[in-house]
C-alpha cells in the first residue's frame, strides 16, 4: 500500500473510532446509559441556566424539537425539573436535579481522563510534528468542510 493511502486508511479508522465513542452510550456516574445528545444536553442545560427551548436550540445547533425530546427524556431519568418563570406562564424552562448535577460532574471526570491519553500523546511530539499534525487536521476540517457544502460526494476513476 502507498503511504498516501496507508495515510488515509489510517485516518479514517481513526474518525471512525471517534464516531463509535461518539455514539456509545456512557454512565457518567448513573445507572443508566446517557447518549452523546443527552449528556450534552444536559451539558447545556447547566451552562446556559435560564434559557428556553429556542436558545437551548440556537446555543447547541439543533431544532426546538430535537431539544424537546431531549427534555422529556432528561425529565423521565429525573436529570432536570421543569419550572416557569414569574410572570412568564408560557414558556417552560428547565434545570438540573442533584442528579443531574453529579452526572455532569461524571462527564466531566470523563473529558479529563480522554484529555489526559491527549496529552500523553502530545508530550512524546516535538513542536515540529505538532504543527504537522495540525496542519494537517485543519486541511481536513476544511476539506470535509467543503465536501458538506456542497453536498455532493465526488469519487476520482
């Protein structure tokens, strides 16, 4: 195998290891299983406290309604309660149980323990391979990027 395609062979296992986490549900402390949507949901919730649906939607990039079934499944593992506002009927608003407080806590322990394997790898680099490195992975967001935009997959014959 040539080494530009070995190259990408092996970035592609690599994405597709980061999708498999990215889709594996975690126990951050609970349970119960937590999807990637939902912890960072709950993420959410804990970081922009007193926004509603629509700022939660605009603040993580997605629908209303997917911040909507996101609730409802928070609400029935009794990670948020819902609360309305004085003088705000309407709109309904949420925030972290004591539970949900630890599971952030747990996702949190998380991010460090992946931080830390980073950062193992990264001390081994010399400044040189790091900016390779990174040189190279800013082509790549580009080019997928790009690839997004335009909404067409091209296959070279």
């Amino acid at each position: 195998m040539k080494n530009t395609e070995l190259l990408v062979e092996k970035f592609y296992q690599m994405a597709n290891l980061l999708l498999q986490e990215m889709q594996t549900p975690w126990f951050y402390g609970a349970d119960f299983l937590l999807s990637h949507s939902e912890i960072h949901l709950l993420e959410a919730i804990k970081s922009q406290e007193g926004a509603n649906v629509s700022e939660l939607a605009a603040y993580l990039e997605i629908t209303s309604g997917a911040v909507s079934q996101g609730t409802k499944k928070l609400l029935d593992k009794e990670l948020i309660e819902s609360y309305k506002k004085n003088g705000n009927r309407k709109e309904v608003f949420s925030r972290l149980t004591p539970l949900g407080e630890r599971i952030c806590e747990g996702h949190q322990k998380h991010h460090e323990c992946m931080w830390e394997v980073w950062q193992e790898f990264m001390a081994g680099l010399d400044q040189k391979e790091k900016q390779l490195i990174s040189d190279f992975l800013e082509m790549v967001t580009q080019g997928v990027a790009q690839m997004i935009a335009q909404g067409e997959r091209r296959l070279d014959n």
